[in-house]
C-alpha cells in the first residue's frame, strides 16, 4: 500500500480537499481523504509531494490521432502518409503516446488510424511491451464513400489501401462495424455529417442517412461498443444524435433540438475548440494557404456559442484536442482545457471535462479519485485551479499509472512498463 499527500487534492468529479491523501492498493485507489483523517495503513510507504501540489486524476485526451504528426499543411501530411510504412508509423506513433505520458496524460482515445497501428499500439500498452497511456482505438472510421474520410487526397495513378473504411448502405455500415470489431476496435467511429464549405449560411451537410448511422448504432450496441461520430452540426447533427450516437465530435452549430436530444440521451460532447484555433494561429504560409477559410471563420464564431447552450443545459463536455491534426500530440492538451475556460467552464470543470467526462467517453474505471477506482494520478507543482497553464508543464508533473510512477519533470522513471509482458 501507498499513501500520496498533498496539499490539494481535486477527485476529478468537482470535489477538492485540502491536506488531502490518497492511498493505493496495487493498481487501484483504496480511500481518499484528509490526511487528518485518512489515517496510514500499517506498513504504507507515504510519499509527499513538493509543498503547494495538486494531486488529481491523470488527464485524458479524448481526440487523437496518432497515425498522424499533426503537420499543418494538407500536402506535407498526404506526402508522411504516402512515404512512411505502417511499422514506421507504428513506432512513432509509440513515441507520441509515450510524450503524452510525460505531459500528464494517462489515457488516450484514438480517433482513427491505418493498418490497426492504433489498435495494436493499445494492446501494447495493455500487455506491457509498451510504456504509455492506456489507449481507446476505434480502428479505421468508417466514411461514405467519397466521404469526410474518403475525399480522395491521393490522384488516381496512387492507391492508398486501407487508410479510412469506406462502407455505403445499412448493411455496408453493419458490416463496417463488424470487421472494425474483428480487428479489435474500442468502439466505433463514423463520419456522419460534415462541414459545407461553398454554401454561407449552411454551413453543413449529411453525410450518412439515418438507416446508415441507426444500423451502425445497433451493430456496436450489441458487440459492447460506442459509437463516436465526427459532425459539424444543424438538422443532420440532431438525426446523428438521434440515431443512437454515444459521443459528437466538434458539433459546431448545436440547435435548440439537438440539446434537447442529447440532455434526454446522455449523449457526450467533444467541441475540440483548440483545432479550430490553429487555424488562424498557425501562419498561412506554414499552412500552405493563401486565406482562411470562410467555413472555419463561420465555426469559430458558433462553437463558443455551442459550447455555452452545452453546458447550460447541462450535457457532459469531454475535452479532446483533435492532435495529429493542425496541432502536435502532447504539449497542447492543457489548451483544449484553457479554451473550454474561455468559453465559460471554471477552470474545475474544465479538469472534470479533461478526467471524469472523459473516462466516461472512454468507458475505462479512471479519471476519479475514488476507491476502486484505476490508480491513474498527476501530481502537478502550484495550484491548477489558479493557473490551469500550469498542467502543460511537463516539468511540473509527475505522472502515475496502475499506482506505480511512471513519470517526473518530463522524464520516464519506470524503465519497463507495468503490466504482463513475457
Ligand atoms: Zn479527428
């Protein structure tokens, strides 16, 4: 047993204790109190923490892709998917899920990657051959064809086999969901309507019809899985919740249905508000524009309102970065957080956002300071309900999984990861 002090101690749900400990049998919390209270079970080694520290949930990053660098300039990153194998990619995507250890996150959700890679990275982890997050992979998404995943980057003279998982029809989805699940997907991701670029005003579009996404639904339903879906909002965005979608992605325009559907069915919320941002931060030239488009321009003004009538109302807010995307993997999760602070959350709900909500979305025992629950902890230096900047800073941070140490001021300490490995 181990008993970790600490002058703060947030749960992860909204609660926060000060002179706060948690201690940990094995792999899970076994009681969380005041260390006035909590008392020291015979035999515990106790560890402190540096004065002023927070002790809290490891943070969940609940959209990435770590297939992918996060360049931001389209040509650069079809040019990484055309001259890099899928073992090359597998290992980097390895290094990236191990920075994000070492920034403080102890789980990630994998919103699409080639060849299994992300899958496979998972199970990894899992066995222990792999020191990283524990990682929630959905496998390929599944797009229309000609679709938000399937809009064809590469000319006709190249074949890119396999990147994304075309499926057209109910039964095409069904089957879609099948063979995802075959390969060992988490859950399931679909594309089910998207952004409309030529069109001010109606700025979205289905992709899917609704017998796609209710068949796509029910087949992960049976087999145990959720259902993520990329959207970007309007009428289409209320038939995708209505379908039986578990989690919206970006969701920039949310009308006054669509709440009312997603309150009467639990159904999550990741705005992924810090992608869009690239957009107008990333210099043009870098990005190889000569404009931004009119499209993100419309979105960055609607997801701050989205965000505000989400919350009023009361539906669970996860926070995902999209990184892979515009945006590197690890160093900027603690901006999504910042974003939702800047678009009304206290900065309390933006931790419960980046832990509880989001160990929910991922349906792991994490993300709570509970008993019972997954030992999976950050210490963090200072106070983030202050300086919520201060969860970006790796060097500040000492990273636990299982209830054993992993990370600490940006570097590995565990030389093997924990687990089963032969
Ligand atoms: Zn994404």
């Amino acid at each position: 047993m181990k008993v970790i002090a600490a002058d703060l101690v947030l749960d992860g749900t909204g609660g926060a204790l000060e002179k706060g400990a948690v201690i940990l049998d094995g792999a899970r919390i076994a009681g969380v109190g005041r260390q006035a209270d909590i008392g020291r079970p015979e035999g515990a080694e106790v560890i402190e923490t540096p004065p002023g520290a927070t002790l809290l949930p490891g943070l969940i990053d609940a959209h990435v892709h770590l297939a992918y660098s996060g360049v931001p300039n389209r040509r650069r990153m079809i040019a990484e998917a055309m001259d890099q194998s899928y073992p090359q990619v597998a290992l980097r995507a390895a290094r990236r899920a191990r920075d994000s250890l070492l920034h403080g996150m102890t789980a990630l959700r994998d919103m699409a990657a080639p060849g299994g890679i992300a899958i496979d990275l998972a199970a990894a982890v899992a066995q222990g051959d792999v020191v990283g997050p524990r990682i929630l992979a959905c496998g390929r998404g599944l797009t229309v064809t000609g679709g938000h995943m399937d809009n064809a980057p590469f000319p006709d003279h190249t074949q890119a086999r396999g990147m994304h998982h075309p499926c057209d029809g109910a039964d095409g989805f069904r089957k879609g969901v099948r063979v995802e699940a075959r390969r060992g997907a988490g859950f399931i991701k679909i594309n089910s309507c998207v952004g409309l670029h030529n069109r001010p005003g109606t700025w979205w579009r289905p992709e899917m019809t609704v017998a796609e996404m209710e068949a796509a639904a029910e087949e992960a339903h049976a087999q145990g899985l959720t259902v993520a879906a990329h959207t970007s909002g309007g009428p289409p965005l209320t038939d995708t919740v209505r379908a039986g979608i578990d989690c919206v992605e970006h969701a920039h325009w949310i009308d006054d249905d669509c709440i009312e559907e997603m309150v009467a069915r639990g159904t999550f919320l990741v705005p992924t508000l810090l992608v869009n941002e690239r957009s107008f931060e990333v210099p043009l030239a870098e990005q190889g524009l000569a404009r931004v488009s009119r499209w993100s321009e419309a979105a960055r003004e609607a997801k701050w309102v989205s965000l505000a009538r989400a919350r009023a109302a009361g539906i669970r807010v996860g926070a995902g970065t999209d990184a892979g995307f515009m945006l590197p993997h690890a160093t900027m999760f603690w901006r999504e957080l910042a974003l939702l602070v800047e678009g009304g959350f206290t900065p309390g709900e933006a931790i419960v956002a980046g832990t509880s909500v989001n160990a929910d979305i991922l349906g792991i025992e994490a993300g709570r300071l509970a008993p019972g629950r997954l030992a999976d902890l950050l210490v963090v230096e200072g106070n983030p309900l202050e300086d919520i900047g201060l969860l970006g800073q790796a060097a500040r941070l000492q990273v636990w999984k299982d209830g054993a140490q992993v990370a600490a001021g940006g570097r590995l300490t565990t030389t093997w990861p924990q687990g089963r490995a032969a």
